[in-house]
C-alpha cells in the first residue's frame, strides 16, 4: 500500500526526479530477431527479475478458437520434451496416439454429435454427458493411455527445478494483448533460467492437454460462471466492443474451450511465440556481458518455424446511440457508464489519464461529490484503459442507502458536464501531476515492478513510453481536459450497465476458499500464507488510506495476470468492506452529536 500522505518538500523533490526519470536498458537482438531488454542494477543485491513477453492475446484470436492464448499460457508449464519426463521417447509416443485419438473424436463430433444438435437431441455436441458408444469407446481409450503415460509423467518439474534452484514468484499472465512469463531467481542461475525457457520455447511438448483444457473450463466457472456478475460483464464487454476483437474473452468462450485441436494450437504457438516476435527482459544483479554470451547460446539457435504473423487488422466500430444493458445478479446494485477513448501511446492518453487521477481518491471530485456531499454512493471510481489497438473510459459506482442507480448515473453526468464547461484549476491540476509523478518514482524502485513496466510497454510499442508518458503527464493543461472530454463523453455514444440485485438474493462474498481454489497449484500456498498477514494490515489502515489503495488497484488491473484475478477481487472486496465499516462509524457518531 502506498503512502498517501506526503510533505509538500517530498512532493517536489519526488516530482523532479520523476520528471528526469530515464529508464534507459541495454538492447540486444538476436540473428533470429528475439530482442533482449537487459537492466543491470544492484538495489536489490543477487536477485534478478527474468522474463519474456509476447504480444499476442485474446485480441489476436478469432471465433473457434477464443482463449487458445490462455490455454496456451497453461500448456507452457506442462514441460518439454525432455522436461516433465522420465522416458522422453515413451512420452513421445503417447502423445502422438493420442494425438490421434483426438482428431477421431473431432471427426465423429463435428460429423455426428452436431447433426444431433441442430435436430435438438442434444444441447451440446462438446460435452461427455451426451457421447454415444462410440464416442465413449475413444474416450476410454483415451484415459487408458493418459493412465499409462501418467505412469512417466514428472509432475510440476519445471516448478520444481525452479525452486530447487532458489527461484521464486514463477508464473504467466495473459491479457487481450500480451503474454508473459516471469520468475524471481538468484544471479548465479541466470543460464538455469537461459536454459529452461529456451527448451521451453523451442520444445514445448503440450502434454496434458485433455487434463488441462477442463483445468481452464473449470477455471471459467470459477472467475465467471461461479461469481456474481461474471456473467453479466462478459456479455456486457461483447455488447460494448461490437464487431472489434477485444469482444472476445480472454478466458474464451465455453463452445471454443471445448473444441480446438492440437493442430490449431500448436500452430498458433509457432506463429506468435517464434523467436521474432518475441522480448526477453532482464532486471536486477548481473553482468551484461555474461547475460549476452547466454542468450546467444541457448536463445540463438531457436528458429523461426513459421512466416512472422501479418498485421493486426481491427476497426472499433463506432458506438451510434447508447447502449444499455440490465441484469440480476446476487450482488449490490451497480452502475457502469463506459465511452471509447484512445489505444495506448495516442496523444490524448496521457489527458484522460489525468481526469481519471483527477476524480479518483479520497479527494478525487467522485468521492467529495457522490459519497460526501450527495451521499448517494458508498463507492465511486473512474479509470481508462488503454488498449494496444483501442481504448475505454469507465465509471462505476454501487448506491448508499435508498439511492438508486438512475441518480448515481444523473451525478456522473453532472461531474462530466463540470470537465465539459469549467477550466480545472492550476492548484488541483497540479496536486494530481505531483501524485502521479511519485507515483512514477515508486514504480521504478523494484525489480519485479520494472520489469513488468519494460515488458508490458515494449509490447505495446516501446519501452522509451516510460521516460515520454510522465513527462506528458507534467505537459497536460486545463484547456486539454476540457476538450478531451468535450471529444471522448458524448451522451449519446456510450453503454451503460445496471446491475440490481435478485429479489431475495443476497451479496455474494468472495471466500479465503474461492482465493485457495483459483490460484494454481504451485503458488497457492506460498500466497495463502501470506494472506492472513495481509488482511491484519488492512485492520491498521485509515480510510484515506483504503481509499486510495482501492483506486490503485483500480488503475493496475490491466497488469494483474487471470490467475491473481480472483485474489485482486477478494482484497478489493475486503478494502470496500473495512472502508464502509469506517465510514459507517463516522455516519452513526456524527448523528449522535447533532442530537
């Protein structure tokens, strides 16, 4: 949790050193045209943050094959050809029976299973509950050799090679636009980790696959399926995005997590996870001479399997009215009002930025507006996302007391009708900039944290967005705001969600259980043990604090990885929950007084 409140020296000295902040990495590309960002600093002495990153996601899919990124993401984990093994060429040839089992299984379903459908026999032609003979008879098959091959299956080595090693924090997150994979691990096994994911590129072996796709079926009905508004803001993303990519979930959709083949899987790794369209960043204690000979041993020879994937080919179709969009959930009231704004690195990024920090916080003009002065809201939040190819502004808010929705809505519009018609003024424009820059200062200080901000920035262009973004940040001014949103908050061009609450449901909590059971089997202990402690500390914050960690959090969705998703969730959940009770007290105590 950040600390909020700062003297006015602090401030601008931070500010200042924001303002010249030059994050400036060795670059080194390889032959095959993989590129290193390598970072050579001692803060945190013999430990280093290592990773790659592709920039490929759900934006990259197509229908028939949503989710295929994440799937992947998963199948990476699985070992390689010799990883994760003990008798590789048995191994070898499991794979391949079962390879060709699968694609009888697709064939029988896509010739027999659908025609039942269409005639209404059956409700899907994917799911087991309506195999025919046949189709049990191959699936039987199918585990029988799984069963044997499971007989030389090494569980989790990679993980464990890891660890034995003293690595820490091993994991992957995939968005709509990139893919990455990190780990923490000492500087004397660099050319462990140089090793490992050079095999794990050049020679993934997609074992487990059958396990794992109802690993990732079993994971949408948790995130989306099994909570309160999962549902509901799936539908709502694809009505929002219309004919653009960024529809697709990136979890994808059920109908297509139980129908890609390994052809099609392997065939997509090939083209977005070959050397060319990769970045490999390191960070931390190292000798960049030493790192540069390893990457050429192990990260050279990888080749190229297949022709570089063309250009991405997106149009947002314009939004033509406003859309809206009701449902019931087992939830609080709720209200999102979301415009189009810009993709990542447009000019005016950096403005609706601004306005986001500007009605965010504690102090932010949401806060003193919706909760403090109207006391319609018990919370209110704004932020924009940019996207590679795109980008989205939003509002969100649940209700206090007999508030409806329609009012919060009604207040939000006046709040944009104050940035449409009035000049910010220079003290509180100048607050935020402050705030943002050392919040820019922090944000360089650990390795796991620039090494996030240099993989995610270089696949979305360049990392040079680090040094250009605050100083665009400093640049934006009064007049700015008001036409950003005069060009970006048109009434009738947005969608907007209503959520109320099921006649006799009740809110549906996030569980430390649902926690446990959405986090992957090699880091949840090592999370779980933390969690306690965690929620202690929330205890000891005021609610300024609450606050502003909640509009953190807010603002850092885009860099938490699906798996932490659900753990995101919950620590929101329980912020929201500790800042009410607060705000709560102060409500009854002040009415006390007045009597």
């Amino acid at each position: 949790m950040r600390t909020t409140l700062l003297t006015a020296s602090v401030i601008l000295a931070t500010s200042t050193m924001a303002i010249a902040q030059q994050v400036e990495p060795i670059e080194y590309t390889l032959d095959n045209g993989m590129k290193f960002l390598l970072m050579p600093r001692d803060e945190q002495p013999n430990i280093i943050t290592a990773g790659w990153i592709s920039p490929v996601g759900s934006v990259n899919e197509r229908p028939g094959i949503t989710g295929v990124s994440h799937f992947l993401e998963h199948l990476l984990f699985k070992g390689t050809d010799n990883l994760g093994t003990s008798d590789a060429a048995g191994d070898l040839e499991f794979r391949n029976q079962l390879t060709d089992i699968r694609k009888r299984m697709r064939a029988y379903t896509t010739d027999v299973q659908y025609k039942r459908f269409y005639r209404g026999e059956i409700d899907n032609p994917w799911d087991p509950v309506n195999d025919t003979e046949e189709l049990r008879e191959l699936r039987a098959q199918m585990t029988a050799l799984q069963d044997e091959q499971g007989e030389i299956t090494i569980k989790n080595e990679f993980d464990k090679i890891y660890t034995g090693n003293g690595g820490s924090g091993m994991n992957a997150g995939t968005s709509n636009d990139f893919t990455v994979f990190y780990i923490n691990v000492p500087s004397n096994k660099l050319e462990l980790w140089a090793w490992m994911e050079s095999d794990r590129l050049d020679n993934p072996s997609l074992r487990e696959l059958d396990a794992e796709r109802f690993v990732v079926i079993e994971e949408r009905r948790q995130r989306l399926e099994a909570t309160a508004t999962g549902m509901l803001d799936e539908q709502f993303d694809s009505m929002f995005w219309v004919a653009s990519p960024y529809s697709f979930p990136v979890i994808g959709w059920m109908s297509d997590l139980m129908a890609y083949t390994e052809d099609e899987i392997r065939e997509y790794f090939e083209t977005y996870y070959q050397p060319a369209n990769l970045t490999g960043v390191i960070v931390g204690d190292f000798d960049v001479a030493e790192a540069k000979q390893l990457i050429d041993s192990y990260f050279g020879p990888i080749e190229n399997k297949r022709a570089a994937p063309g250009p991405m080919v997106t149009y947002a179709v314009p939004l033509l009215g406003e859309l809206r969009f009701t449902g019931e959930c087992d939830c609080q009231d709720q209200v999102e009002v979301r415009y189009r704004s810009v993709p990542f690195g447009h000019p005016d990024e950096a403005t609706l930025d601004v306005i986001s920090d500007l009605l965010n916080g504690r102090t932010g003009r949401l806060y003193k507006a919706l909760v403090e002065d109207q006391k319609i809201a018990a919370s209110a939040q704004a932020g924009n996302r940019a996207q590679l190819y795109a980008g989205s502004f939003s509002f969100t808010a649940t209700p206090k007391g007999d508030a409806s929705l329609e009012e919060i809505e009604l207040a939000w519009l006046e709040q944009i009708d104050l940035l449409k018609s009035e000049l910010v003024s220079e003290r509180e424009l100048q607050k935020i900039k402050n705030q943002a820059a050392a919040d820019t200062f922090r944000g360089l200080q650990d390795n796991s944290s620039l090494f996030f901000q240099l993989a995610i920035t270089e696949a979305y262009g360049s990392y040079e967005y680090l040094n250009e973004h605050p100083r665009a940040i400093q640049a934006v001014s009064a007049e700015d705001i008001m036409r950003v949103a005069n060009a970006y908050f048109a009434s009738d061009t947005r969608a907007v969600s209503l959520y109320t609450r099921k006649a006799g449901g009740e809110v549906v909590l996030i569980t430390i259980e649902d926690v446990e059971a959405s986090l992957p089997a090699e880091m949840a202990a090592m999370i779980m043990s933390q969690l306690e402690p965690q929620l202690a500390q929330l205890d000891t914050l005021s609610a300024e604090e609450l606050a502003q960690g909640l509009a953190d959090m807010e603002a850092q969705a885009e860099m938490v990885p699906p798996p932490m998703k659900k753990l995101m969730d919950f620590m929101k959940q329980e912020m929201q929950i500790r800042l009410d009770a607060i705000e709560s007290n102060g409500a009854d105590a002040s009415e006390g007084g007045d009597e």
